[in-house]
C-alpha cells in the first residue's frame, strides 16, 4: 500500500503483550500497516472496511470513528474501540500537530486526548478487548515503533461477488454473518442482560459476528379469562425492557460493548399479536382482529391462531398497524442503535392469507432500509414471496433441519442434496437462509441428532453449506439440560463442554476466515462410500474447500480416481490439499489427502487449498 503524501501516522501498542497496530492515515480513510514485536509470530488480522483500494477505520466522510477490528492468534484480541461512554460510542477525528504527529478530537465533547476522555498528555487510552476488558493501549509515534517487528499480512473483508454458480447461489451483503441465539432468561442462574455483557469476549472469540437476542419486553400476565403461558413471543409492552432482564441502561450497554467487539446486536421482535394486557389492547383496540363488527370493544378481540396467551393484531384493516410496528422498530434503530431484527411469524398461516400481508411487510422493510441500508431483516417464513423484499435471511432451511436430523437417525443422507436444491430452485438468486439445528421451539441437540458424535457431524454440514449458521447458545457446550420451549438455565458444565466448545471455535473461525465457506459455489459430490457419507466442494477464486462427512456407524473408504472410488462421476484432482479438520470427531485421526478418501463411524474430514 502507497502513503499519503501527508506522512501522517500513528500506532497503538498493547502495554501488557506488547502488540503492535501501527497505522498510517488521511482525513477521508485510512492505510493500516499491522506488525507485532510481541513473540515475532504474524498475528492474522481482520480488518473492517476496504474501500477504493484502502483500508479504512470506519471511515464517515471527512471523520472517523477509530474502531480497529482485528484478531490475533498470538494474543487473542477482538475488535478495539476507543470508548464507549456510558452506552454511546465515542467519535474522534484525526488532527495532524506539528509537536505530535496528530492528536485525537473527541466529537462529542471536543475534548482533545492523550487519555480517553482527558486532555492529560500520558497517551493511553483504555478500550474494551477480548481477553482483557480493561486492556490498555498506547499511542506510539513513528519513530517509537518497534522496527524489529514483523509485517503481518491484511486480509480485506472479500467483496461482494455477482458471479453464477452451479447452485444458483448469489452471495448478498449478509452472507458473512455467523449468529448466536440467546434467550435472556436460561443464559445464566440471574437470567439477565448482565450475565450476556460478561460473555461477549467469550461469544466474539467463538467466531460469531451477530447476536440474536429472543424478545427481552415485558411478558404478558393473566387477563380474565386469557392465561399467560411464560412465552417471551407474549410480549406486553413493544417499547420497554423487562426489569426481570434489567434496565434500559444495561441494554444499551450491552449493545455498545457488543459493537466494541465487532459483534451486530438482532432484536427478535413481534409484529404478529400482543399479550393481553398491551397498552394497545385499551388504547386502540381497532388495531385488532375482532370476533364481531365492533372494532372499538376490547372484549370482542380474537386470540391469535390457537394461542389463547395473545391476542390477534389486524394489519388488513388500514395502514394503522403497520405505522404503529414501524415507528416503534426505527425507535429501538435510533435509541439503542441495534443492527437488525428477527420477525417472529412472518408467515403465518402461509401464503396470501398470512395475517401481516406482503405488501405490508415491503412497506416496513423499504422504511426500515432507508433509515439504515444495511440493518439486517430476518424472517421467520419459508415463502419465496416475502425472500428478498423485505428479508435478507429466512427460515427456508427449516425443511433442512429435520432432514439433517432423520439422516442421523437413519444413517441414509439421501436427502440432503434433493432438500438444499429445492430451496435453491424455488427462492430467489441472492437469498439467504438460516440454517438452524436448534433453536427455543425444538429438542435439544443431543436427542435430535442421535447423541454427541451425530451433533458435531450436522454442526460441519451446517457451518459449511450455502447460508448463515445459526446457532442456539448452549449448542457449544452441548447443553444438556431443558428442551422445547424450556425454561431450565443452561448447564454450561456439560460432560461434553470442553470437546463442543473447542470443536465450535475451530468451525467457527474457519468459516469466519475463508471466503469460500461463506460465498463460494457449491457442488455436489455423488458418493458410492455408503447411504451414510456425503460430499461437497466450496470454491471461490482463490480457495477451494472439500468437506466430507460419514453419518453412519460404519467406516467408508474409496479412491476418488479409480473405477470404483468413493466418487463415481466427480473426479477431484489431487495436489495442494492441506487438512483443516475441526476436532472433536471420536474417532478423528489425520486422514488421508484427497482423491484417497478415508473417514472412520460418525466421522468428518475438511480439506482446503488455494487455487
């Protein structure tokens, strides 16, 4: 990378590890130069923003906000940011100074920084860090930077591609999500926002970059002759936090210091029906479907479909409803500056007689779009009609996940591949899909996928097909403990914790670095290995994947280039092909490279090479 003409630049310094972050920078953007002095191994680095062929800090027009995203093997650090200021992010301007080489602006309060948030001249500023909350940082000017230190390679997020591939599969803005599922109240014994700040460096270090939190509002309580059921879908104020969950405050400190990690923050929402006890049930009570033609009595509301908790919104009527839902969504975007949400039934019943019409749910998509393009809309739906206007992501791999789970059951993947065509042939090119093997309203993972060895089998298929993993937090410990619609905390001591939670942050990582997991083309490999084993390739232009995996009890073998291989019309060419294999497979030993295929019961191998 050139430097600008200007000769401005800077570095941080880690003061406990001694790593190094050096970074040369104009007003509109920045070039970043990464090295480390620490223990002379590259660290790789992840870095946010790449524009015009420049690495930029988020760059906003003339301004920028000094957030530097990366990651490090060698000391473990996530996303920096210089402050976070009690639930707000700070902004802070590069100036250049003819005694310092620059000084830091705090947008906010003018103040200029040697310290965060002081004008004293020690130059250390505090910032939140993955493996230190309270991780210190040093500014260090050119000629202090370490000139021993060892250049380490930037990665640029990959670009969006455009290109056709064999599965029709054309790769959107979101297709480099990862996203853990939490629900609030069996994360931890408390059962609140504060056991979640705790765990966002633990949560940020397993490779995800979204949070999606289930409904966090007040629940509804019994009204007269309508019980309240403890579902957190009964929602009795859209607007508020549940005290039980805590305050306002931890809230939007939960978001900042998520966003400090680089972690998106999803609110599940629901725009379907409200508890019975909903300000709206007395305020507008016209807002509801009603049994009768009097649209003004509260007594005369209809519950929604056989759910006798909540009670049935009307979005058919007129455009009241879906003004009401939006205002209130842009007021969580604006007041907390949350990155997206979940909309709980969007399809339901499906098709044209859903109860929130397609029309409606293009007009608070398009609005929600033009407050901010990028926040992300999740639809709880499988209909072609809704993919893309206004869900960037759907539940269509719902059809997915009970094939993935009878496979492990009956040990026959035939499926598999005549599922995830159908999904490609029938939505439209660019859509994604969530794929999901557990979520608050299904089984746990060990009884659905035949124990612990099945589990970690559909895990690989499900990080390495096309879509957006989704995973239910406890998935990574193996939780053992709760169920559907459970409301058992957690049991994060799980005989299994150790295994899962190395396994899934291999997987994790691997997904999270390799472009051609998350946007590559997919390609089938027919197998004669058995009913039980399944092959595929991902492939971008500079990578290729191979991901084979055994869902049977019986070892398979073959020779992709003999007559009677393992693959019978995919001839995969050898050379280059280097074992990424995430661990935690019983039987998981080095395997052999392709074309010679080897894979022990409830076993999985993935190859990589560059191309």
């Amino acid at each position: 990378m050139s430097t600008p003409a200007d000769g401005l630049a800077f570095g941080l310094k880690n003061v406990t590890t001694g790593l190094y972050l050096s970074t040369t920078a104009t007003y509109a953007g920045a070039e970043v130069v990464l090295t480390t002095a620490s223990d002379g191994s590259p660290p790789r680095w992840i870095l946010q923003g790449y524009q015009g062929g420049r690495y930029l800090l988020n760059a906003l027009d003339t301004t920028m906000c000094l957030n530097v995203a990366y990651e490090s093997r060698a000391a473990g650090a996530g996303l920096q940011q210089w402050s976070c200021n009690g639930g707000a992010s700070e902004m802070w301007t590069l100036m250049p100074t003819s005694s310092r080489g620059l000084t830091l602006v705090n947008q906010n309060s003018g103040l200029v920084v040697g310290a965060a948030g002081s004008t004293s001249g020690s130059a250390v500023i505090q910032m939140a860090s993955a493996n230190d909350p309270l991780a210190q940082w040093q500014i260090v000017l050119p000629n202090s930077l370490a000139s021993s230190s060892t250049t380490a390679t930037a990665i640029a997020p990959p670009a969006i591609s455009n290109a056709s591939s064999s599965s029709n599969f054309h790769a959107s803005i979101f297709a480099d999500e990862v996203i853990y599922n939490i629900y609030c109240p069996i994360f931890s014994s408390t059962g609140n926002l504060a056991a979640i700040i705790h765990d966002l460096a633990r949560i940020a270090g397993l490779g995800f970059s979204t949070i999606l939190l289930m409904p966090i509002h007040p629940l509804g309580f019994p009204t007269g002759s309508h019980p309240a059921c403890g579902s957190p879908y009964a929602v009795a104020d859209c607007y508020a936090i549940d005290p039980a969950l805590g305050s306002p405050s931890d809230f939007a400190t939960l978001v900042c210091q998520a966003h400090a990690l680089g972690l998106k923050i999803i609110m599940d929402v629901v725009l379907n029906h409200t508890a019975w006890n909903h300000p709206l049930i007395t305020q507008h009570p016209e807002y509801y479907v009603h049994r009768d033609r009097f649209k003004n009595n509260p007594n005369s509301i209809s519950q929604a479909f056989n759910f006798d908790d909540v009670a049935q919104l009307d979005f058919k009527s007129g455009p009241a409803v879906q003004n009401y839902m939006l205002n209130m969504l842009v007021w969580w975007m604006k007041n907390y500056n949350v990155d997206g949400f979940r909309f709980d039934t969007a399809d339901n019943p499906y098709g044209k007689d859903r109860m929130i019409p397609a029309a409606a749910w293009a007009f608070i998509g398009n609005n929600l779009k033009a407050v901010n393009p990028k926040v992300i809309l999740l639809g709880e739906c499988c209909n072609p009609e809704l993919s893309l206007s206004p869900f960037d992501m759907d539940y269509a791999n719902y059809s997915l996940q009970p094939a993935v789970a009878s496979a492990t059951k009956t040990q026959d993947v035939s499926r598999l591949p005549k599922v995830c065509n159908q999904l490609q042939s029938t939505h439209p090119s660019g859509m994604l899909h969530a794929s999901i093997m557990q979520n608050w309203d299904m089984d746990l993972d060990l009884n659905m996928y035949s124990g612990s060895d099945g589990t970690l089998c559909a895990a690989v298929f499900n990080f390495t097909i096309e879509g957006v993993p989704m995973l239910f937090a406890g998935e990574e410990v193996g939780n053992d403990r709760g169920g559907f619609n459970t409301h058992t905390p957690i049991n994060w001591g799980s005989p299994l914790a150790s295994r899962f939670s190395t396994f899934y942050k291999s997987l994790g990582m691997m997904r999270r670095s390799h472009e051609a997991l998350r946007r590559g083309e997919m390609t089938w490999l027919t197998s004669g290995g058995g009913p039980g084993l399944i092959a595929f390739s991902r492939r971008s232009e500079s990578e290729e994947f191979l991901i084979t995996i055994n869902f049977s009890a019986s070892a398979v073998g073959g020779n992709a280039s003999t007559k009677n291989s393992l693959f019978k019309k995919d001839k995969l060419s050898s050379g280059g092909w280097t074992e990424v294999t995430p661990p935690g497979a019983t039987h998981a030993v080095p395997h052999p490279a392709p074309p010679a295929i080897k894979l022990g019961p409830w076993d999985f191998a993935v190859f990589y090479r560059d191309i």
